[in-house]
C-alpha cells in the first residue's frame, strides 16, 4: 500500500491510502481539471495551487484533475505534475480522487510524467493521444495499454485533439482489452455529440463515459454522460456543479440558465487563446493564479473586456449548490 503521511495539528501525522484502484464507477459527476498557477516569472506556485484544490473541496467536487489543457499540461514537467498531485493529495486527505493529466509528444515522455504522477499518488492517468504528429489506430492502442502497464494505474482517455481523434471505434477496442486500463474517456473538441451517444450505447457499461465541450455540456449530461472533467469546471465550479445537480433532478429551467451562463463565457474565452483567457478569467473571480507560461499569456484588450463582460453576467445568477 502506498500513503501519504498527511500533518494533523502541530505533532500528528494520519496516513491516507491514495492507491484505491479507481473504477469506472468512481469516474462520476465534477472533477475540475485545477489551474496550474504561476509566479510572475512562471515558476510554479504550490501554494496558490493548494488555495485552488481547497476552494473546489469547499464546493464539493467529485474529484480533481492536475495538468489537464485548463491547467497548462503541455507546458508543465514531470517533476511538477508530480508536486503539484502531491500537494493535491495532502490537501484532499483521501476524501476524492485525484487523476493526473498526461500531454505530451511519444510514449517515452508520457512515460516519464505518467510514473512521476503514480509515485506522487495520482489514482488514475487522463492521457491525451501524442500532440503534434499524426498518430494510427494500432499506435494509439499500443500508447495507452504501454501507460497502463508500466504504472499499473487505470486510464481515462482524453479525446480533445480534433487532428488525431480517438474514434469509437478504437475506444471499443481498448475497452475490450484487458491490458489497456480503461476506466473512462473525456469525449471533448475530438469527440461529438454524435460520438458520445455511440459511446453511450456500445460501451457505457464498461466505462464512464464524460463529456467536455465546455459550450455544450447540457446536452451531453442530458443524453447521459457520466459527469465531466470539463475547463468549464476549472473557471465556474459553482454553476458547473450547480448545471449537473439541476438535470439530475430534472430542473430544466434552472439547467438551461446555468447553460447559457456557462456556454457564454466560456465561448469568449476560446475565441482566441484558451490558456491565457481562462487564467484571466479565474483571476478576474478574485482567485488569484497568476500568468500562463509563454508565449500563450496574451489577451487582446477587446476580448478581456468581453470575458468580463460574460463573467459579469454569469455572476447575476443565483447559484445554488445542492446541500
């Protein structure tokens, strides 16, 4: 078993197990992908990160995601995915999981920052397919089963580049091997809404099936989708947390308003630089987690206005989170 020896007062130490073996089951409801903060000279800050995982516990939450796109995965080392799911474990006590984001160029990197996460304690591994080239059919099933073998930790495959979609098909596959790991897949800007009801109806008893296009997520919780590990989570916990407990029950109105809220800001932060907008964004809520790492820290003046704007719009609804 490994634990992490968590401080409790000033001369006691509690062990916490972090190695429960995730299943699909566990891969329910709203796990924010945390913001990754920096410092002015973009070094990590641990200990704006521990306010951010403090603030999402107060809400709550599922589960939490480190080094997922919202929180900046492609700019971030091994070594700092594993701080920064350390930290989170401290933090979190053993009451959610945590799951680590794996983005990067080949198997050998994804390795790397997938081993520092599991000695860290992360409980599962959300892994996007290799950015920049295009990747097969059969290296995409040879990369995740390699992950989930040399860590031991189940997989959650993060469907978001739309260059290099992981189809359906191949996430039946995958499901139906059992050397692949697969617990779950975050159907996002890679996926549908057609391919996340294909999912649902062929392999949604095997695993969790999430959703994660930040402007639709009504629709995807509506035909069924398990939860979310949306951005939309990481920049509006409350009305993301709000959005779902009102369509499980059945509240449309107050589903649709959330929606909108959502869907609004979170369209005038995509419009032109995710990383930098959402940073704004969650600054402007008074959260503050400091710049992205360059060049992706630019926001032209018109669109900060418009992101507040929507901020501001969003903040006039009143968000009730289930007690």
């Amino acid at each position: 078993m490994v634990v992490l020896f968590v401080a409790e007062g000033a001369h006691q130490k509690r062990e916490i197990d972090i190695m429960k073996q995730l299943t699909k089951n566990d891969i329910v409801g709203i796990f924010p992908p945390l913001i990754s903060p920096f410092t002015e000279s973009e070094d990590l800050d641990l200990e704006a990160f521990r306010r951010e995982v403090n603030y999402n516990l107060s809400l709550k939450v599922t589960g939490l995601c480190v080094g997922g796109s919202t929180g900046e995965g492609h700019a971030l080392t091994a070594e700092e995915i594993g701080q920064m799911v350390r930290a989170a474990q401290e933090e979190v006590k053993g009451r959610i999981p945590v799951i680590a984001g794996i983005i990067t160029t080949c198997t050998r990197e994804a390795l790397k920052r997938a081993k520092a996460a599991r000695d860290a304690g992360a409980q599962a591994l959300m892994v996007t397919p290799p950015i920049y080239q295009i990747c097969s059919d059969d290296g995409l099933f040879d990369y995740y089963s390699t992950i989930h073998q040399a860590t031991d930790l189940p997989i959650i495959i993060y469907n978001v580049l739309t260059n290099v979609t992981v189809t359906p098909a191949l996430i039946r596959r995958l499901a139906d091997s059992p050397d692949s790991g697969l617990i779950a897949v975050k159907e996002s800007i890679g996926g549908s809404l057609e391919a996340l009801t294909e999912l649902l109806q062929t392999v949604g008893d095997k695993i969790s099936v999430t959703w994660a296009h930040d402007w639709l997520l009504y629709p995807g919780f509506a035909i069924g989708a398990t939860g979310s590990i949306s951005g939309a989570a990481a920049i509006l916990p409350r009305h993301s947390l709000a959005l779902w407990d009102a369509l499980k029950r059945s509240d449309v109105p107050t589903a649709q308003k959330l929606h909108f809220a959502i869907t609004d800001v979170c369209s005038q932060i995509s419009r032109f630089n995710w990383p930098a907008g959402v940073k704004l964004a969650v600054n402007l809520q008074g959260r503050n987690v400091g710049p992205c790492r360059s060049p992706f820290n630019k926001v032209p003046s018109e669109q900060a206005e418009r992101i507040k704007a929507a901020l501001d719009r969003a903040y006039a609804i009143d968000v009730k989170l289930p007690s």
